[in-house]
C-alpha cells in the first residue's frame, strides 16, 4: 500500500508540516520539505508570532504613556509602529532561523519553492524545475485571509490581517469588520497605540461561538478601553471620503458610519493551495479544505493533509498534532488525531482560553450539567496585579463530575488552560482539579475555585442564599 514506504514529501513549512517532517525523520522516513513562503509558515510570519509580539510592545507602549512626566510640558512620544516592525522582523528571523536548524539537524532535505502535482507520486518544484517522486505526501499549505465581498473592498486603505502587519506607522482611526479572534486581538494592538478603534460585527456577539457570558465578558473589557462595538451589524460598503474611507452597516434596520483612515478586514481564512495543482493528484477541495480521516489521510492512498489545508479550527497547534499523527501514520505507526482537548485562545488583555465544551454545547448533549464559576475580582492575584476582570468557568457532566470544558477570561488565561486541557483529555472529575493544590498566589487558583463551586465546595465565595423553609 502506497504511504507506508521510506520517503515521504511534506509540502510546506508551517506549524502543521515542519513538525510532520521532523516526526517523519525521527519514525525513520526519508523527508524532503518543499516550501514556498518561508519556514514557520503563516503562524511565523503573518499571525501567531507577529501578532504577539506587536500585542505585547503596544502593551507596554500603553503602560508606559500612562505615565507622563507630569508638570514638565513635556508629551510623552508618539508610538513607534515602524521601530515594532522591526523588532518584529529580528524576531521571525531568529525562529525562522531555530527551525530551519531543527530540519537540518534531524536530516530533512528542505527545498525552497512551490510544490505542484503532477500526478500523485510526483511534484514539480517550479522555481528549480526539480521532479520529486515519493510514495507518500503530507500537504500543510495553510490559508490566506478570506476577503470582503463589498463594494469598495479593493480601495486603498483597505488591508487583511497580512498587510497590516507591515504598516509603519498608527492610523487615526481603524475600522476592524469582524469580531473573531482577528479582529479583537488586532483591535486591542491599535487601541494600545492611541488609535481609535470600532468593531463591526455580522453575528449578535463577539467569539459568537463561545459562550454568551465570555463574550459578554471580553467585549465589556475591549468598551471599557475605549474601542467601540457594532454587534448585529452588516457591511454594506466602503467609500471614499474626505480624509479617508468610511464603512456603511446596517445596524436594526438603520444605515450607519464609521469613519477611519484604516479598514481592516478580519472575516477569517480560507485554505489556501496556490500553485499546488491538487486536481492532479486526484484530490478536490472544492469545498474549501481537503477531505480526510481520523488518520489525515484522503481520499488517495498515500496523500495526507493537514492543518488549515483539512479545514476545522485554524490553529497552529491543532495543525502540529495533526501533522505528526499524518508523518506516524506515513511511517508505519497508526495513529488516530484526538480532538477533545485542543484549546482556543485569545491574546487580548484579559485573555480568553477555552477547551472542550462549551456549556451550551453541554447543555445539548448530556442531561445533567453542573457549572462552577469563580469571578477574577475575588481572586488574590488579579487584585494585587489589578487585573480583576474576567472569571473561571468549568463544565462537568452532572453525575459523574467529569470535566467536559472549561472557559477563562482573565490574566494569564492562555497559561492556566494547560491545566484544564490536561483534565479534560484525561476526562478529570472536578473533584481532581479542586483536590489539586494550586500554588498561591496565582491566577490558576481561579480555576480550582471554579472547580470546587462545581463540587458544592467553594471556599473563597460566600454560600449562595439559602431558599426559605418550607413550613
């Protein structure tokens, strides 16, 4: 059978495939990497890493303009957009560099150029001209952002996600047409540089597929800030105007505007196979992604996909995992992809951290419920550090206890989900995770506070009322 051979082809070099190429060499494969957008892919260069690094300076931009030398006249200076940018640009390189030492390292052969099928052993390099024949392949090409389709979407001073990462300095005012994980983590950077920031969004609420009381709880953070939200609200066009463009929504029936000199288009990512030819390879992503199994593999033996190219939640570290089961798989090692407890973060501030279940989804699929929650303003960390905001959450199934998600919005939400990952993958009782000891104090102790409200046993929140006697 095709795919169990000594070779295999990964094509491209993000967070799904340099992974699958350095699992693939370590399961004893010969690998070739083929990539055509350098090392790191779009979590290196045009999201993840970038928008992080630029979350973070902008933070420490808006803490230290905080603090203005009072009484001396003097204004503290304009944000630096263009000193960020190549902060931004040493740090890629630095990774980028880190990484193409691992390849090398673990013996895989890395070809720069764009991977096209011939045919489904082969590919042509096209900028070498190069043939490469293998028994197996493992496509991880990633995704591009999904544009707009309005009237005026093409103007100057409309940009995706990768164009306003190369912008030098800070526009006046932005207008961000979404309100995903995009738009916020992209409205908070600009608003952290002094701009003035609006959302609008299509669906009712922001992170529309988390819970209500999570998006509730981040949008009332990004509002207290300053950035304006337009939830239910519809684009009908971008114009020109004097001094820049401005975005007509429809909001409850009526036309409105915002002005701005920057317009961000933030409405997701779609696969992306430029320049791969799948047709040939007998492979149809009509419907945006390709096709696979539990395996990663498609619908042709010995052809694997991966990441954002097999659709689902585009993150990068659902695409690491799915591209070593794809390389254990091609190696010989059967391996099932395991999706229960692949986190969803946020990097705003609060962050939002998710796994699992939400208590919606809870609520649809089993009986009984039970829900503990433990708010961020009784948490002795998040006061002393004056981050009170946000809360812990955890979902368990009401007889068992069993850990079936949990939500954080707060602090350092990105670094406690770990921990609740970790209990929902070992499908962990609340009972586990309040029995735990927390080291103090920390924002994790929130999530054991959450815990023990879920098991009747909340310490730092007073009892809830009790209802009166019944005589």
């Amino acid at each position: 059978m095709r795919g169990n051979g000594k070779r295999v082809v990964v094509i491209g070099g993000g967070p799904g495939g340099y992974p699958a190429a350095i699992r693939a060499a370590q399961s004893g494969l010969d690998v070739v990497l083929i990539d055509r957008g350098g090392l790191g892919g779009t979590c290196l260069h045009r999201g993840c890493i970038p928008t992080k690094l630029l979350l973070k300076e902008s933070a420490d931009y808006r803490k230290a303009a905080a603090f203005p030398a009072a009484g001396t006249g003097i204004a503290y200076p304009p944000a630096d957009l263009a000193g960020m940018m190549r902060r931004k640009e040493q740090v890629l390189g630095q990774l980028e560099r880190g990484t193409a030492g691992l390849l090398r390292k673990n013996g895989v052969r890395v070809i720069a150029g764009t991977a096209s099928f011939l045919d489904p052993s082969r590919v042509l390099v096209g900028e070498t001209g190069e043939i490469v024949e293998s028994p197996a392949f493992i496509v991880a090409t990633g995704s591009s952002p999904s544009r707009l389709p309005v009237e005026g979407s093409d103007l100057p001073g409309v940009a995706d996600s990768d164009a306003a990462l190369s912008l030098e300095r800070v526009p006046r005012a932005v207008a961000i047409i979404g309100g995903g994980v995009i738009g916020l983590e992209f409205a908070q950077m600009f608003r952290n540089l002094g701009a003035e920031v609006t959302i609008v969004e299509m669906l009712p609420r922001l992170l529309a597929s988390e819970d209500g009381d999570v998006s509730a709880a981040i949008r009332g953070a990004l509002e207290s800030s300053g950035i304006a939200v337009r939830t239910g609200a519809t684009v009908e066009r971008i114009g020109k105007m004097r001094g820049g463009l401005g975005v007509d929504f429809r909001e409850g029936g009526v036309i409105r505007r915002t002005d701005a000199e920057l317009v961000l288009v933030a409405v997701g990512r779609k696969p992306s196979f430029e320049g791969l030819n799948p047709v040939k390879a007998g492979l149809n992503p009509e419907k945006g992604a390709i096709r696979v199994n539990g395996r990663m593999e498609t619908d042709i033996p010995g052809i694997y996909a991966v990441g954002d190219a097999a659709g689902g939640l585009m993150l990068a570290h659902k695409a690491t995992m799915e591209g070593e089961c794809a390389a254990q798989n091609a190696a010989g090692i059967p391996t099932v992809a395991s999706y229960a407890a692949i986190p969803r973060v946020v990097y705003t501030d609060p962050e939002v951290a998710c796994v699992g279940l939400t208590e919606a989804e809870a609520r649809k699929r089993h009986a009984h419920v039970r829900v503990g929650k433990f708010p961020f303003s009784m948490s002795g960390r998040a006061i002393l550090e004056g981050a009170p905001h946000g809360f812990a959450k955890v979902i368990a199934e009401g007889e068992t206890g069993c850990v079936l998600g949990v939500a954080i919005v707060g602090r350092q939400a990105a670094q406690a989900i770990g921990e609740a990952s970790l209990a929902v993958r070992l499908e962990a009782t609340v009972g586990d995770l309040a029995d735990l000891v927390h080291p103090h104090p920390t924002f994790s102790e929130a999530l054991r506070e959450a815990a023990l409200d879920a098991d009747g046993r909340a310490i730092h929140m007073p009892p809830a009322p009790k209802s009166a006697a019944v005589v």
